[in-house]
C-alpha cells in the first residue's frame, strides 16, 4: 500500500491547475480573493466596483493561494455525498491526521474518481456538482476539505464579494470530497466548528452542495 507522501507525491505530478505550466498561482498572481469576469478577467471587489460591471458577468468568486479555484455564486441544493464503501482513488484520511486532511486540493480528481465508482446518476452531491456549469461553460465539481479549509481563511472576503455581485454567503454546512477512513462518512466543513471548520458525517446526511471549477488563465 502506498504511504500517505507517496501518494501526495503522485498527486504532485498531476497538477490541474493550470498556470503558469504548473508554476505555483501565488508566484503570478497575488495571494486573495478576486471577482471572475466570465471573459476570465480577475478584478479585487474594488476594482469591479468601480468598473460598474453587471452582476451577471461574475462567473464566480477566485481564490488564489497555494493552489487556485473559481467559486460559484450560490448553492444548488442539499444533498447526500454518495454511497458507502471505500471509493478508489477519492482522498481518505481520518481525524487523527488533520494536516493531510487540510491538504486534500483534489476535488476535481476525487470527483472524477467517484463518478468511475457510481454511474448510478442519482441525486448524490458530486453528480449536481458535476452537472453544474458556470457561465464561461465549464461545469463544477465538489471542493476537497483543503480547498475548503483554505475558503476559510479568507471567509469574510468571499462573503463580502458573494454580495457585492448578487450571491449567496458561504455559512451553511457543506460536503467536501474528502472521504473519511470509515468509509460511511464523509467530510464537510462549517464555518461555524472552531478550529479547522472541519468535520465528518455519514454520507446519507444531507449537506449544501457549493460547485467550485478550475481557475484558467
């Protein structure tokens, strides 16, 4: 079986976010929060202000740390994470590894990894989330707990830029593509658990659902 760096290794090597040719994002661009123009145009929520521009040419809200994702403007509803058992190739880790859990930047790969395991098509949280498109047409897929716990050290701001262009505040319980290694439950984060705003649940529970997609420049 391979440890924990190895498959974080492996991870490595296939980065998807693609800027730069796979150059860290923060290196180009700075570290924060920006407004995406569906033209893919990055602006600050003051910079967009001023520019008068039209809630509905906001593709979504950007975060640009160690890794990079688009955000979408609202839910699409609650729903289940999927089915039990253990999912190949979808990120696992347990409680008493939280910095490899906060390090899981994977949801577009576990999503796919996922959709392989299920064809079912049923109402599960990453078949919405894959389903979903934003308005530059590239569809969505459920952020893992990394991406999330990097959402919550700039909480305010995506909040403050969610309604500046007319979207709805993250503050709702929200799954994660982050499995846990009981292979019933799942991992979603809320703003509201101190610490890491991390947590896990079985997947049956209904959780919002908040698309995220890659971030192309």
């Amino acid at each position: 079986m391979l440890s924990i760096i190895a498959i974080l290794q492996t991870k490595i090597m296939r980065r998807r976010f693609q800027i730069g040719m796979g150059v860290n994002p923060s290196l180009i661009i700075n570290k924060g929060i920006y407004i995406q123009h569906v033209d893919g145009g990055l602006y600050t929520k003051e910079n967009w202000s001023n520019k008068g521009y039209s809630n509905d040419l906001c593709n979504g809200i950007a975060l640009v740390d160690k890794v990079c994702f688009v955000i979408a403007t609202e839910y699409i509803g609650t729903f289940s994470w999927g089915k039990d058992g253990r999912v190949d190739n979808v990120f696992a880790q347990n409680s008493s590894y939280m910095k490899t859990v906060k390090k899981d930047y994977w949801g577009r790969e576990n999503q796919n990894a996922y959709l392989e395991y299920d064809t079912s098509n049923e109402n599960y949280a990453f078949n919405k989330a894959n389903s979903y498109l934003f308005k530059n047409g590239q569809n969505g897929y459920v952020g893992g707990a990394g991406e999330f716990f990097l959402i919550s050290l700039y909480a305010n701001e995506i909040n403050e830029c969610l309604l500046m262009v007319g979207g709805t505040i993250m503050s709702n319980k929200m799954w994660t593509s982050t499995q846990s290694t009981q292979f019933t439950y799942s991992w979603y984060y809320d703003i509201n658990i101190q610490g890491d705003h991390l947590d896990t649940s079985t997947r049956s529970n209904p959780r919002y659902v908040r698309p995220f997609t890659e971030l192309i420049l």
